[in-house]
C-alpha cells in the first residue's frame, strides 16, 4: 500500500539508468521458479539479445515481477507462461502471456484499477484455484511504475489466456 500511496501521490522517486532487459527477466524467472514449480505451472522466456532500457532498476524489476507472479496465479497447473521481450522502433515492449483462459470484455479496462480483482476470482472455485484472491494491488502498481516511466500498459485476450504488454521508451 506504501508503494502505491507513493505512485498515486507523484513522490516515487526513479533512478533511470541503462539496464539490460535480459538481466531482469532473467532474475524475475529465476525468483518465480520453485512458485511456478509448487503450482505445476511451467516458465519459458526469451529477450532479443542485447536489449537496453533507461529506466529504474528496482522499478523495473517490479513491473516483471509482479506481471509474472499474477500470470502464474491465475494459470492451471500443466500450464505455461510465457516472458518476451524485444526493441521496438520507439523503446522496447515486454510481454507476458498466461494460460487463464482470457477476460470478459467487461473486465479488461478494469483490471489495473487499484483493489479491482474481477467477480471470477471469487468464485469458490478461483479461490481453491489460486490460492486466495490476493488483494488487486500488484497490476495497479504495475500501471503506475510505468506510467512514471513515460511508458503504458495494456491487456489483450491472447489464446490460451492473457497478454500483458508493457512498452517503455528508449
């Protein structure tokens, strides 16, 4: 709640440097591992070699996280998620794409609203499933980390699941 009091208050403070993208998906997938492993959920990533973005490391590193771990919750065991990463003409784009199954159209615009969870992830089911409702905070602090980076970010249904795509600047 701290971080994201602190985004919506404009006072986070970012120390934009060169990082290569590689690096932090690299240490994202290796920290999401033994969770994706206890859920049966199986990681894949790949960043075009040599991919730089002037942002915050910490901030950054937060923003894979956090899309990963949500990826995996709302994945079924035998599932896989997937991290990308590549340069585009004006930065570079990330993205993740899990095996939920996909959102209503209803629910899209919605899902980077703070404490926003959706009513499918209440359900008994989704519950058992995920292993809690968590508290929808991770993707709105997602939104803000990369909006303080000049960058945006968007969901899609993308068969099997879900693609969230983060594009920051050069």
């Amino acid at each position: 709640l701290f971080e994201l009091s602190r985004i919506h208050a404009g006072v986070m403070r970012l120390s934009p440097q060169p990082v290569a993208l590689g690096d932090v998906v690299s240490e994202a997938l290796a920290s999401a591992d033994s969770v994706a492993r206890a859920r049966g959920v199986r990681l894949d990533g790949a960043v075009d070699q040599g991919v730089l973005v002037t942002a915050d490391p910490a901030g950054l590193s937060r923003v894979v996280s956090n899309l990963l771990m949500n990826a995996i919750r709302h994945t079924p065991a035998d599932g896989v998620v997937e991290v990308r990463a590549h340069a585009v003409a004006d930065g570079i784009e990330l993205s993740v794409t899990d095996a939920c199954g996909g959102m209503s159209e209803e629910d899209i615009p919605r899902v980077f609203d703070v404490g926003w969870q959706g009513s499918h992830a209440r359900t008994p089911e989704r519950l058992e499933a995920t292993g809690g409702a968590g508290a929808g905070l991770g993707l709105a602090i997602v939104k803000g980390i990369v909006e303080a980076h000049l960058g945006r970010v968007a969901v899609t249904n993308h068969e099997p699941g879900c693609r969230f795509s983060v594009t920051l600047p050069a």
